[in-house]
C-alpha cells in the first residue's frame, strides 16, 4: 500500500504518518524508486497509533505502548502502570482547567461590560502579571 492509500484506510494525514516513520514508530519497506510500502502490519500499528494518540497520549508513551504490544511475553501490569500515569495527568490538567474556568467566570461575571473603561479583568491581569 502507498501512504495516500494507507492515509486515507487510517485517517492519519500522510504527514503524520511520514513522521511516525521518522521517529521510529513505523518502518515502511521501501521500492527501488524509493517510495514507501506499507504492509498490513505497519497498517495496523498506524490505526493503533491512532487510537492511542486520540486518547491523549504522547509519541514516547506510544513507543512504549507499541513495545508492549509487541512483547508477547509481557505483564499487563506494565500497561496499565502506563495507562494509570496518563490517567493521572490527565487529572491534573482536568483540576487545573476547572481552576481556571472558576477563576475566569468570576472575573467575568465581576465585569459590568458597559461602556465604562474600568475592568476587573484587566485590573486582574495586571495585578498578576505584576507580583
């Protein structure tokens, strides 16, 4: 399979997979004009680097991931310790969005939003900005 082919079974932009390959993810064959070739397997590795990096998780954990899966002889708690950290900085990020979402509405909802030139919001980012 060329990569438009492959591109457009995985919905993966042929970037994205060119990348993959550069950093090691993937290993295309290659004909003798050069172009890639892509085989089911690399195919399959593509969709589960796919749905891996739709769950959030970074090129290196993928690497991880795709070792794993390739480890017949693997633990699965070794997955899942894997998972469990992505898990928790996910967590992490939810706590702080929902930090600044409460932040913000307040500031929001403190501004009267007429024509008046003071704003508790500027105000605010100012003070921040200034400690």
């Amino acid at each position: 399979m060329n990569i438009k082919s492959v591109s457009l079974a995985t919905g993966i932009p042929a970037k994205t997979i060119r990348y993959y390959e550069e950093v090691g993810l993937v290993h295309p064959a290659r004909e003798a004009n050069g172009y890639r070739v892509f085989s089911n397997s690399d195919l399959h590795k593509l969709a589960f680097l796919a749905r891996a990096r739709s769950l959030g998780f970074p090129v290196e954990s993928c690497r991880s991931l795709l070792a794993l899966y390739e480890d017949k002889d693997r633990a699965s708690a070794d997955v899942k310790a894997l998972a469990q950290r992505h898990l928790n900085e996910i967590d992490q990020k939810l706590d702080e969005l929902t930090t600044m979402r409460h932040t913000l509405s307040n500031l929001v909802q403190s501004c009267a939003g007429d024509d008046r030139p003071d704003c508790p919001i500027l105000s605010d980012l100012a003070q921040k900005m200034s400690n």
